[in-house]
C-alpha cells in the first residue's frame, strides 16, 4: 500500500509539471492519440492532429488508467480538474470532470487557457459547494487565485484516476501525454502514460 501511494504521489507531480507546461513549450509535443501499433519500446502513436509519433518512455514509467465515476461521487472537500467553455454568465461548462485522489491534491492548481477546443479552459480547484439546478448540477470551486462554478451537464464525463499496467496500453489503446520531449533522434519520450480502457479516451 505504501508502495501504491508513493507512485500515485509520484504520479501527481508529474501530471503537474505536465499541465504547467504549454504546448508550445520549447521541445516538448502535447499528445491526444491512438496507439497504432508497438515496435519494442517503442509506441508509434497516430495524434488527434493527424502525425504519426514514436514515443518513448523513461525508466520506470508510470502508466495512469481513467475510469469512470458518477457526479454522485464528487463530495466537498474534494480536489478535481475540468476542461470546460466559458459561458457569457462567466461559468464553465464542463466537457470533461477528473475527480483526483486525495494524493494528487493541487495537481495543475488553478484557471487556464487549455487546448482541448479553441477557447477552452482548464480549471483544477477544491470542491466548495455542488447545487442541482436545471440545467444540472454546478459545482462552486476554489484555487489558490480564486474561484470559479462549473456547470456538470448529464452530457459531462466524470471520471478518476488510478495506477494501470504497461501491458494495458496496446495497439486501439487512446492516450493522452502532457507534455512529452523532443529526442534528436525525431521520437517524444514521457515519463508517465494516461490511458483510457475499453476504448475510453482521456479528454484532457
């Protein structure tokens, strides 16, 4: 269990190192894609864009499984991020909700532009207040420079996180890589792959 905890919190910074790095960051490629096939180390993976990828990993990657939750598991106190669009009233629609465990408290902490859709934005803040409207359900949630309400439709995926297996991550398999490095050789190499099962894609 100790051992578990430890890689999550590993986990944790890393997903936060790669959410505070832009895409556009010197060297560095952000990944959303299909893994289309595995050449020994390495996953030559097709991204949103179009490319094709080699991409490596470092020694002792962490591979990270999103799961699917419920808007009933979302409690206050709880720590989540959510890519979403503003809306003219100033709340975000959520696309996607990651409720994080209790390990990856603060995980890219705060409000930024993101790259999901044009215009999107990305929100990882504390969970202060979930009211049932209309429309569905908004949460009121606090970071570090302030706050901001998101609006969870029945069209919103909700999902966690939790630690998977190198051997899950197979040709069909859709990926998302924050922030992956450029090598001179032309491959991205990470240290940590976020993946969907049963054909589930990270909406990162």
């Amino acid at each position: 269990m100790f051992a578990m905890a430890r890689r999550m919190m590993t986990a944790a910074s890393l997903i936060s190192i790669g959410m505070a790095l832009p895409a556009s960051a010197q060297e560095t490629v952000r990944i959303r894609g299909t893994v289309e096939r595995i050449e020994g180390p390495v996953y030559v993976v097709k991204n949103r864009d179009g490319a094709e990828l080699k991409l490596t990993l470092t020694d002792n990657p962490l591979f990270v499984v999103i799961v699917p939750s419920r808007m009933s598991d979302i409690k206050q106190g709880m720590f989540v991020g959510s890519a979403g669009m503003m809306q003219a009233d100033g709340v975000q629609k959520a696309i996607e909700v990651h409720i994080f465990p209790e390990s990856m408290r603060g995980t890219g902490e705060g409000h930024y532009d993101w790259d999901l859709l044009p215009k999107s934005k990305m929100t990882n803040a504390n969970v202060e207040q979930a009211v049932t409207g209309v429309d569905g359900q908004t949460l009121s949630v606090k970071y570090k420079d302030g706050e901001k309400k998101l609006l969870v439709t029945p069209e919103t995926v909700v999902v966690t996180y939790e630690m998977g297996k190198r051997e899950e991550v197979q040709p069909g398999t859709k990926i998302f890589v924050a922030a992956a490095k450029k090598q001179p050789d032309g491959t991205v190499q990470a240290p940590r792959i976020t993946y969907g099962r049963n054909g589930q894609a990270p909406a990162f």
